[in-house]
C-alpha cells in the first residue's frame, strides 16, 4: 500500500520561509539534512497532528525566483475555524486569492507557491 510521506518546495531563503510557515500554519521542522559541504539544506515540517511533511529545499548556489510554470498546482490544509484562519492571514497579508462561493481561499509563501486554505469537513 503507498501512503503520502512528503511534498517539497524549493526556497530561496530558508529561514524566511521557515518563519513564514511557523506563523502562516504552526508548522516546526522535524527533522533536518544538510551537505557537508554545505550545498543544500533539507528542512522537513509537520503539523504535529499527521505524519505529512512539507520539505523545504534550499539550494546555496540557487539565486534566481524558481519557475513555478503557471502555478496550477498547491498544497491545502484544512482548518478547524476559517473565520479565525482568514483573520490571521490577512493580518499576515499573505492572502493572495480568495473564492467564496466556495468558501476557501489562498496564501502566497515568500516564494510564490500556493497554499489552499479549506474547512475542515466533518
């Protein structure tokens, strides 16, 4: 049987991001690698609750925005108060699209990739 283990974005600045992740979506890193020859940095975050993680991938000689195409794909969490969710993140100013109709919407990490933000289904 397969089981999801891990999905990863690429950053420019991890300690960036790893403050962005903490404060947009209580995520802690989990366990870490790193060459040794300080090449590349592999942070892994969870949420606590599953065993999902997200990588963070940072690459020392990467200095150019990575291409992320035209963005169609994203990862979603499912939040318990989206009201209390929403007001966080716009507090943040990283909401960058929202979709009422469908009662969701999307933060921006500092490199571009989506994050779907939906209620929790019960």
């Amino acid at each position: 049987m397969f089981t999801f283990h891990h999905f990863n974005f690429n950053v420019l600045d991890l300690e960036r991001s790893l403050r962005f992740y903490k404060d947009a979506l209580d995520l802690t890193p989990v366990r870490k690698k790193e060459a040794d020859d300080g090449s590349f940095k592999l942070v892994y975050l969870g949420d606590g609750a599953t065993g999902f993680q997200l990588e963070l991938t940072w690459l020392r000689d990467r200095t150019e925005p990575y291409d992320l195409g035209e963005g169609e794909f994203h990862l979603a969490f499912s939040v318990p108060d989206l009201d209390a969710a929403h007001k966080r993140h716009a507090a943040l100013g990283c909401i960058c699209f929202e979709n009422p109709a469908m009662g969701i919407y999307f933060i921006e990490d500092p490199d571009g990739y989506w994050v779907e933000i939906v209620p929790e289904r019960k």
